[in-house]
C-alpha cells in the first residue's frame, strides 16, 4: 500500500511538473507560496509591480497621499494592498479586474483588457504589462492550516483560479473534487473563520478538478453541497469525455487528454478574455417555501464547449468575413442560452483591428452594423436580456 501511495504522488507530481513547464513555455510566470500573503489572498510584489508600471501617474497620486518614510517604507504599496482589499471583500473578485480602484484621487485598473482595436498603442502597451503567475503547491489559509493547493493562477497579484491535481487511476477525478469537497472549506472547519482565496466573489473566481483524463469545475465552494460542472470537450464517450493522446498521457512527451485546460483555457490571451467577456455574476430572485424571496447569486464560468464554440465562431469571422451561414448543435440543457448571449455580445462588440480596404472598412469600424436575435421562447428572450 505504501508503494502504491508512493507511486501515485509521483506521477500526480510528473503531472503537475509537466502541466508547469507548459505553462511557462507560454509565458507564465512561477510563483513562490512564501510570497503570498494569506490574509490578504493576494501576491502582492505583482499587485504593486503592475500598477507602478502600467499607471505611474496614479502611483505618484498614490504617493502623494501616502507617502514612504523611515517609519513606514511600504505606505503607498500598503495604501493600494488595504484599498484593494477592501474592495474585493465589499464587492469581489470580478467586479475589481473590471472596474477601478479609487483612493485619494488616484484611480488603479487591476487587469487591462485587449483593446478591441489597435487605434490606441497605450492601450495596447498596458495590455502587455499584465502579469500572470501560477504558484504551485501554494499554502493559502491565514487560519493556521497547512493544506496545499497543487496550483493557483493569478492576473497581476489577484486569484483567479485553483486547481487540485489527481494522477492515480480512470476515476481519480472524484477524488480531487472529494478534496475540494473535504478539504477547501470556505471557511476554517475548526476556527470558523473565512479562508479568502476559497470564499465565493472574493476569493479566485473557479476552482477545476484535474485528472490526465477529466476536467470539472466550480465556481462555489460549499462542503460536502459543492456542485460541479463537467469541463471536457465532448470528444468520446458518446460526447463525453476526452480523446486519450495515442501514447496514453505519457509523461515523456507532455500530451494529455486534459492539456487543453492549461494549453487553451490557461492561454493568456484566451484566460484574459474570459475575464472580460465571459464570466459574469447571475442574481435571480427565488421564492421559498414560506413566500418569502431570496436572492441567489451563482458565478457563471463558460464551459468548454460554449468557450470553444463562440470562440471559433468569432475566428471564423476574422477569416470568412460577414454574411456567411452557420448551423450550432446544442444539447439541451447544455447552457446555449449563455452561448447565444456571449456570441451576440461579441459580434456587436467586433471591430476591424487592422482594417480591411477591400471592404471599404477602416481599423476601428465595428463589423457588424447590429445583431439580431431571433427565438421563438420566451424563457430564453428572458434569459438573454
């Protein structure tokens, strides 16, 4: 039994040491759990690193009002770490990647998305400032608890995503979510109290559950009532599943059936995309029982087929132009309404990056004058507005 335990930690480690190389292969950056800070659930040289270096304006505004001395050599970088904060507890995790920072008339954008054109080159420049870091084996509860997790994603210092590795047997994906399920408690089982990186808006935005075979993922984590979402891409099984690489996830050559998480999902312009356009925070009032209304909030992730369909849709554009036809097959129940929803918001959105002469279109022109949605139900008219 000890053998097999040995022998199951280190292909789990072979796995992780490979997902890692890939993903610095592509220009992520590896991080060190020592320099993150658990109370605060932020990396925080990258936090301060980012601003001072996309927006020194707002730095030096920053530092006017909070000025470095002998008694307090970090107070600008701590002014920017307690305001961040504070905006991620009050309002989350989304909402500060999106909107801005305010303190003492200095303004902070923590995440600067692509531009939907090249007319602005300083726009362009801040876009490639971003800083994006996994940390593997990362110690993350300020509560005393020593659990790991086998890696956690950040954009410019901020949580955006974790994942628990398993490499034992066909069905290991069970146990990673029985770990998150047992073991990333939003809060502390013994002291009660928050654990912020796991807490739901404030801390990282999806949690995913890997295997060399299978991917889930979460965007709540609640004990033993987690609920997870299956993340393959449909390819066997019936579509389910994943296609299993001919040389069975071997270790050697780096290809597994899972790679698309890290290689597509985890790509850096595709992650930051998502950031900006794809999730979003769903509030439906729901009557209970007793007639009274609560509200519920649920974090909604693309899954990865509605990411790759609006994803190929939106290329086939670049490529084919406007006015062409297309057929999508959507299983019921399989989330075509968020489809439908980020396609359109994507299309009209849509400008020429580089221009098209022959069209009579110049860079910045939107591509497509409307876009129209026609539906025959009115729960999915409903669901789209």
């Amino acid at each position: 039994m000890a053998n097999a335990t040995q022998e199951n930690q280190t292909r789990e480690r072979l796995f992780q040491d490979d997902i890692l190389d890939q993903m610095l292969a592509a220009g992520w950056l590896l991080g060190e759990s020592n320099r993150y800070n658990k109370a605060l659930a932020l990396y925080p040289d990258d936090v301060v690193d980012f601003v001072k270096d996309s927006q020194p304006q707002q730095w030096d505004q920053l530092t006017k009002h909070y000025p470095n001395t002998d008694r307090s050599p970090n107070a600008t970088a701590d002014a920017l770490l307690k305001s961040l904060e504070r905006n991620l507890k009050n309002k989350g995790t989304l909402w500060v990647l999106r909107n801005q920072v305010k303190d003492r008339g200095a303004k902070f954008n923590l995440c600067c998305f692509k531009p939907d054109h090249n007319l602005n080159p300083d726009a362009t420049a801040r876009y490639q400032k971003n800083i994006l870091r996994v940390v593997p084996e990362l110690v993350y509860s300020p509560n005393g608890y020593d659990g790991r997790l086998d890696l956690t994603l950040f954009v410019n210092g901020i949580p955006v995503a974790t994942c628990e590795l398993k490499s034992e047997f066909k069905q290991s994906l069970n146990n990673a979510k029985i770990q998150y399920m047992k073991d990333r408690q939003p809060k502390d089982p013994i002291t009660k109290k928050p654990e912020p990186l796991l807490t739901f808006k404030r801390g990282a935005l999806v949690h995913f559950a890997a295997s060399q075979y299978n991917v889930a993922m979460t965007t709540r984590l609640a004990g033993k009532k987690t609920f997870f979402l299956p993340f393959d891409q449909g390819t066997s099984d019936g579509g389910e599943g994943n296609d299993v690489p001919a040389d069975d996830f071997s270790s050697a050559e780096g290809s597994y059936a899972t790679g698309y998480l890290w290689n597509e999902i985890f790509q850096k312009d595709n992650l930051l995309l998502i950031l900006s356009r794809y999730i979003h925070l769903e509030v439906k009032d729901e009557e209970q029982l007793d007639g009274s209304i609560k509200v519920k909030e649920t974090l909604i992730f693309p899954r990865y087929h509605q990411w790759a369909v609006v994803s190929k849709l939106i290329n086939t554009v670049d490529i084919e132009g406007t006015g062409q036809k297309y057929l999508i097959q959507h299983s019921a129940g399989s989330g075509k309404s968020n489809s439908i929803a980020w396609l359109s918001h994507q299309l009209a959105s849509k400008h020429y990056y580089t221009g098209h002469p022959e069209l009579s279109k110049q860079t910045g022109d939107k591509v497509f004058d409307s876009v129209i949605v026609i539906t025959d139900r009115t729960v999915l008219d409903s669901q789209l507005q």
